[in-house]
C-alpha cells in the first residue's frame, strides 16, 4: 500500500475508534474522498482492508457501514483471546523475547491524544508480549483480532472510562514478564482481559441502547 493509502486506511480507523464515524453509518467513498482530498481509489482500498480487519461492514446492497459494536461481538472476540493469548504470552516470555517495545507501547498509551491513539497503542502493546511466541499461526490469529479489539475496547471506553486501571494492570503484567516469570505474566494477563469484560457487563454491555 503506498503512503497515500495508507495515511486514508490510518485516518478512516482513528475516525471509527473515535466515534466521528458512528457505527452502522454507511460509508460514501466519495464523501469519504472529498474530505480527505484524494480521490476514490485509495478510500475504496481503505475500506476493503478494514473490513478484512472486521472494522467495516461490506454488504451488496447498503455499501460499506462502519461495524457495528455489540455484547455479542465482545463475547466472542474476548472468549477467543483468553484461549489462546494466555499461552502465547506463556511462550514468549519463557524464551526470553524482547519485551522493550511492550514498554514503549505503555508509554505511548500513557501520552495518547484519545482514546484511538490509546486503544492502538495498547493493542501494540499486548501484541509485543504474544509476538514472539514461536508460532506463526497463533500470532497470526491473535493479529486478526487486534483492531477488534481496539473498536471495542473504544467502544466500552465511551460508557465506562476504565483505561487508568487498565493501564495499571498493564504495568503489573510487564513487570512479571521482565522478570521472566512467564506463568504469572499469562495468569496477570487471563485476569486482565477477564476484569474488561465484567466491567462492562456490570456496566449494562455494549448493546445499541
């Protein structure tokens, strides 16, 4: 993708995660163009990526919509992350990976802007601690759910503003892996991703009120 499409695909994502493009709002490629200054091809490419990255909707008769965001979608994103992020952080941390972009990740999330900025920064984040798991696949996987992750993290943030504890909880578990004790990094981060869903739950779900 060149820079130019690439600064569309970034611009169009920190519009979802900020909310200035609501969920289910239909996307027009050439409003969308208009307002960026470029033409239509590279909002059209934009669009396509973000749909494979479960951000946009893509249907034959409504067009592109922004995804829409519900309990349901959490649960599943959430259940699949707990199976598998636990053991990745257990493999990456036992073979002594380089955790200094985790620690990079926590102090850009610290200094973000918004709460795009901070969602994508705390995704770089939990994915510098399953990166070097030694399986492809697995990180792969747990890839496909980064930006997700980062819409509904964002999504819950709006209703429940949870982030400093969150990013608390994101120090504790940086300390252990730094300190090589890989089973308590993975137990930190299953409590972690547990104590996110139950505060929104607690806090009425994700549901379109």
């Amino acid at each position: 993708m060149s820079s130019r499409g690439t600064a569309v695909l970034e611009a169009i994502k920190h519009a979802i995660l900020t909310g200035a493009l609501q969920p289910g709002q239909a996307l027009v490629e050439t409003d969308l163009a208009q307002q960026l200054g470029v033409s239509k091809t590279p909002v059209r490419e934009a669009l396509k990526t973000l749909a494979g990255a479960g951000l946009v909707t893509m249907s034959e008769y409504k067009g592109a919509t922004v995804r829409t965001v519900d309990s349901a979608l959490m649960e599943s994103v959430y259940d699949l992350r707990l199976l598998l992020e636990p053991e990745a952080v257990t493999r990456t941390v036992g073979s002594g990976a380089d955790l200094a972009p985790a620690a990079r990740a926590l102090r850009r999330a610290d200094e973000a802007a918004d709460r795009a900025e901070r969602s994508l920064a705390n995704r770089d984040f939990h994915r510098a601690l399953y990166a070097g798991c030694g399986n492809p696949l697995l990180v792969s996987t747990l890839d496909s759910l980064r930006d997700q992750t980062a819409l509904i993290s964002s999504a819950a943030w709006s209703r429940v503003p949870t982030w400093e504890r969150e990013a608390e909880e994101h120090r504790e578990i940086l300390r252990a892996a730094q300190a090589g004790a890989a089973e308590e990094a993975a137990g930190l981060l299953r409590d972690h991703v547990h104590r996110f869903v139950e505060r929104v739950r607690e806090a009425g779900g994700l549901d379109p009120s």
